[in-house]
C-alpha cells in the first residue's frame, strides 16, 4: 500500500525533456539568475530535514514570482519547534512538507535559529499573519530514484528537497564530485538539489552545513550514487506554489481526500548526554560527555566558547564520548557550553581567589 501510494503521487507529477544540464543555482558557474537562496548552519542540532524542507520553499518562493538573486530568510527553528515534523534528533521530510502546505514559515526573524529544540512560545506571536505557503507537494521518488527521474522533476519544479546515507568520508569532501569510497555508516540526511550536469554526470546539491565545508557549502554527487549504498534521490519531493504564495493566506478549506497511507522514513534519532555539567576549578583541566543514541545516528560536538576546546568526538554516530579541555580562568566565575548531538552541555569554572595580605 506504501508503494502504491508514492506511486499515485508520482504519477501526478508533470514532465518535461530535461536539458543535458541545469542549475537554478549560481554555483559552478551558472550565467542563469540564481532561484537558490545561500547556504545555512544548521550547526549541532540535526535539523537538515528543516533546512532542506525550508530551503525548497524559500527557492518556490522565487521561482512563483519571479525574483532571481533574492536572499529570503525564512524561519528554519520554527519548523524545529512548532511543526511536530521533528526536532534536533531528526524529522520527516513528508511531515515537513505538510506544514509547509497547510500553515507555511514566516521570515528569520520571527523566530532566529537557535540550533535547539526550543519552546514554540517564543516564537513572535504575529508570525501566523506573515507566513509563505506551498499550494502542494509530491513525491518525485521515495526508493529506487532514477537519473531521469530527478532530472525531469527538477527541472519542472525547480529545487528538489532529497536525502541520502552519509557515510564517513562524506564529512571530509572539499571538492569534486562525491562518490563514496570508504567509511561507516552515519545516518541519513536532509539536502537540496538544485543542478546536474550529463557530461560530468553528477548532480549539484545545496548542504545546511554552512559555506566552510565542501564548494562552498554546496556539493557534486556522481550519478552512481543513486544505485549503491548512499541511496541518493530517496524520498525526495517536489512543491509547488502560486504568485499568492507571498503574504497572509486563508485558512484551507477540507476537501474530500484518499485515506493517507503511511510513507516510508527512516526513524528519527534521539540522544542524550551523561553527565549534562560539570564543575572546574581556577586551574581548568579535562572531561568527557557520554553521548548515547540509537543504531549509527550521526552526531556533532562543537564548544561554544575560546576557552573550551572539543578535543576529540567532534563527530560521530552512535554511542560514544566528546573529550575537552577547560583552560586556566584568570578573572571571574564563568560558564559555557558545548552542544553535543543538540543537546547542551554547561561547563562552569570557579573564579581567581583573591590574594591575601
């Protein structure tokens, strides 16, 4: 029934003879205006599901009205905190894309990423009032994704929202065009695809891990990739918008609908951390958190001050443990944090004594 149900969305989907290359993208030297907006951190939280979900709107948005090169910011921690699609542990790209349809994002600043879970209250309470919304969704694959396939469905609809299994060697691409080699498994994750190209047979995929990694934040994938372990292309779904997706929209009306069938995702991860603080001493010195998770979910480790340093774990999947070091304090009582599998962990150091006459 699954199958059959992806089918039927399939099926709805429009065609066009792709070209032997496009990119809605400016990377890789497109002349074309740019209908992709810049590369996003979603930084240790593992919220790609949003950053790919919300990247594809913000590129309908463009595309429905035509407004090439426009840097529209929309709010990637509400969907983390308000959607029920998921949170820093993982998410569905299908769920995603329901909310994206039926109640739609405001912009950054009505909600600022804060790479946490974070409470849906504390989003601006008017965000509802200035919303961007989708007018529907298909899937364009959910197993067993095809070159041509993909081609056609981005071309017709612009970027596509997709995941893939990341493997080991996946964290360490700069350049060129990915195809995996080595290394274990990590879990999947959420990307974009804006582009390919024939003759280097790959396609061109927007990542939410800031412009730091890969070309820019963007990557190269062989077309192989879709027919081995890496299962490029799976549930990758297609948007649709209108001119009116800009501004307000009305509550929608029900209409009469098939009974939904479940769709195939991957289970979301989950991670906590042992201990969630601990305590230092003027002189500083070392520690390590417990990260523990289910299966081979992929994780981060990142300090979020100078004078804490992740010194091993900065990645991982699966259970395992961040190692780090408190330097000296020469001034007052401190805290800090380390965000490890977007989970927070406090460090706290005790002041300078004061001298004695």
């Amino acid at each position: 029934a699954e199958h059959e149900a992806a089918a039927e969305e399939q099926a709805g989907l429009a065609s066009v003879t792709a070209p032997p290359s496009y990119n809605w993208s400016s990377t890789g030297g497109a002349t074309a205006p740019s209908y992709v907006t810049p590369v996003r951190d979603q930084g240790g939280c593992g919220s790609c599901w949003a950053f790919a979900a919300t990247a594809a709107l913000e590129s309908q948005v463009l595309l429905e009205n035509q407004a090439p090169g426009v840097d529209l910011n929309l709010s990637e921690q509400l969907m983390v905190s308000c959607s029920n699609a998921g949170n820093c542990g993982g998410g569905y790209i299908n769920s995603a894309s329901d909310y994206l349809r039926d109640l739609g994002l405001p912009a950054e600043t009505y909600f600022p990423y804060t790479a946490t879970n974070n409470s849906c209250a504390n989003a601006s309470p008017d965000w509802t009032n200035n919303v961007y919304r989708l007018s529907g969704w298909h899937w364009a694959a959910t197993t067993s994704a095809t070159v041509d396939g993909l081609k056609n469905a981005l071309v017709t609809y612009g970027p596509l929202a997709t995941m893939m299994s990341v493997y080991a060697d996946f964290f360490s691409y700069r350049s060129g065009v990915y195809s995996y080699v080595s290394g274990t498994f990590q879990g999947w994750h959420c990307i974009l695809i804006v582009g390919y190209d024939d003759a280097g047979q790959y396609f061109i995929a927007k990542n939410s891990w800031g412009t730091g990694w890969g070309e820019s934040g963007f990557f190269r994938i062989a077309y192989s990739e879709l027919k081995n372990v890496v299962n490029f292309g799976d549930y990758t779904v297609a948007y649709e918008g209108s001119p009116s997706l800009l501004g307000p929209q009305p509550d929608p009306q029900p209409q009469p609908q098939p009974e939904p069938q479940p769709q195939p995702q991957p289970e979301p991860c989950t991670f906590s951390l042992s201990p969630t603080s601990q305590t230092f001493k003027t002189a500083g010195g070392s520690g390590s958190i417990i990260v523990s998770t289910q299966g081979n979910c992929a994780w981060t480790a990142v300090n979020n001050v100078a004078w804490i340093s992740v010194t091993s774990g900065n990645t991982g999947s699966g259970s395992g443990t961040v190692s780090f070091t408190v330097a000296a304090n020469g001034g007052n009582q401190r805290s800090g944090t380390i965000t490890a599998a977007g989970q927070t962990f406090t460090v706290t150091q005790q002041k300078l004594p004061k001298g004695r006459k």
